[in-house]
C-alpha cells in the first residue's frame, strides 16, 4: 500500500469509528484495563478494522497493536526481530478522548528489520495528519516540516513530561523546569518534529506510543535514548526515555536527570 493509501485508510477509520464516539460514549462503552488505563469501544475497533486491513495488504507483517498487546503482553519483543511489522495506537490519549478533549490521535508505524521505515500520526479533531519516510522527512498535511535548531543554551530548552518525578525535579543552570505534557505522544511528538518543543521524557518505551513518532523526530534531526544512553529500537523494553531534537540535546537531558530518568512511578502515577 502507498503512504497516502494507508493515511486515507486511517482517516476512514477515524470518521467511521472513533469520532461518532467523541462527546458521545455510555459509561458501559469505557473500560479499565488496569489503575487509571482506560480503554473504550473506540480503542478496540478501530484497532480491529486496522489490524484486518494491514493484515491482508501485508500477510506475513507482524501486527502489534495496544489492545492485543493488553491480551497478549508477550507481542512487542517479537518487533525485534521481525522482518516487517505494523504498530497501530488505535486512539492515543484515550483520557484525554475520555474527557471531551481534542488532544487525542490515531498511529501507526511500519517497521522493516528493526527499523521504522514509515509512520503516520492523524489528529482526527485537529484535522492533521503527520507522515515520514525513512530519508524523505517528514510532512504536515502534506507540506514538508523544517525544524529550526535548538537553542544553544540548555536554559532555554523547553521540555515535556508526564511523568511527577521528572517534572517536579527543580530547574537550574543545567535544566530549565519541565512542563506537563499533552497525556498524547500523537501531540507531543509533533511538537517537537516544528519546535514548539526541544525534549520529551518518557517512562516505558512502548512501541505503539513511539514508533511512529520517533521516526519524524529522526527525520527532522533528533533521536531517542534510553537509560543506559543507547539509542531507541523498535520494541525493545526497559524504563527510562528522553527524545531530542538532537542528539546533544538528549544526551544532555538524560545527564541532567540522571537517576531520576529510570525511576518506576507509583501505580497511580502516569509513566
């Protein structure tokens, strides 16, 4: 399937089955799968329909989606290896979905031998979609993205977390303070693909949380690393992720936090 084939097959999704639910579930169509992880009827059809559609375009490729992964936790290691695989998020910020707000955004990513090769990011009420090539860049509703560099100054950076611990870390010379997140790597990524944003601090590098969005980072200069200061593969597992604009820009934030990068939140704290 072409590129804009597979965005159109996801803004056909969107319209048919997650925006008719936007403002619009029954207490009955929204579930927890654990403490404070909500999932709704939108979540898991849509990624049914996807996952069908992929799967008879592409036979062979490996398909991991967030719901299946909630029945079957064992999938994301297998994108180590894989050939050729899709992620898909069926409804990224599903809280934010959940309470009326319009940060929220469907994903999906193609990987080939461990690397991501394509991605899209559709914002369904904020009408945009975002898309990359591996070495094409990427586009915004089809206008190709320039980011601007970081500052060279560290206290000028402007960085984004979910995550307590990491926000409620105190700025100095080294860091400025880190702002709340969208709660939707489907917004927080875009962010800093047009440098609104120069970092991101993550908890677990879920794939279908950051496949597609990493690879736009990549495209536009950036990188993401882990813990231990490597780079960021495809279904690989662990605590711990910083995403730069550039790489001196992550290395120098994942200094910055140190211990603090690989420290678990408590159950009721968002990773």
């Amino acid at each position: 399937m072409s590129t804009a084939q597979v965005l159109e097959i996801i803004q056909q999704v969107a319209d048919e089955v997650i925006r008719p639910r936007f403002r619009a579930l029954t207490s009955d169509q929204i579930a927890e799968k654990g403490p404070g992880d909500l999932v709704t009827i939108a979540d898991r059809e849509s990624e049914l329909r996807l996952t069908e559609i992929l799967s008879h375009a592409y036979p062979d490729a490996l398909i991991i989606g967030e719901e299946a992964t909630a029945a079957n936790p064992g999938l994301p290691p297998h994108l180590v290896g894989a050939e050729h695989g899709f992620t898909i998020d069926p409804v990224d910020g599903t809280k934010n979905f959940v309470n009326g707000s319009i940060d929220y955004a469907v994903m999906v990513g193609e990987v080939r031998h461990g690397r991501t090769v394509r991605a899209w990011i559709w914002q369904p009420e904020h009408q945009v979609a975002y898309v990359a090539v591996r070495g094409e860049g990427v586009t915004r509703n089809g206008e190709q993205v320039v980011r601007a560099q970081p500052s060279p100054d560290p206290a000028q950076w402007r960085g984004r977390s979910a995550r307590v611990v990491i926000r409620e870390r105190e700025a100095d010379a080294a860091l400025p303070q880190i702002s709340i997140s969208a709660l939707c790597c489907g917004v927080d990524y875009p962010k800093l693909v047009t440098g609104e944003t120069d970092f991101l601090v993550y908890g677990r590098p879920r794939p279908w949380d950051h496949v597609p969005g990493l690879l736009m980072v990549e495209e536009v200069g950036g990188t993401g690393l882990l813990t231990d200061g490597s780079t960021y593969v495809p279904g690989v597992d662990g605590f711990g992720m910083v995403v730069g604009a550039t790489g001196s820009v992550a290395a120098s934030v994942r200094d910055a936090l140190g211990a603090r990068l690989g420290t678990r939140p408590t159950r009721t704290q968002p990773e």
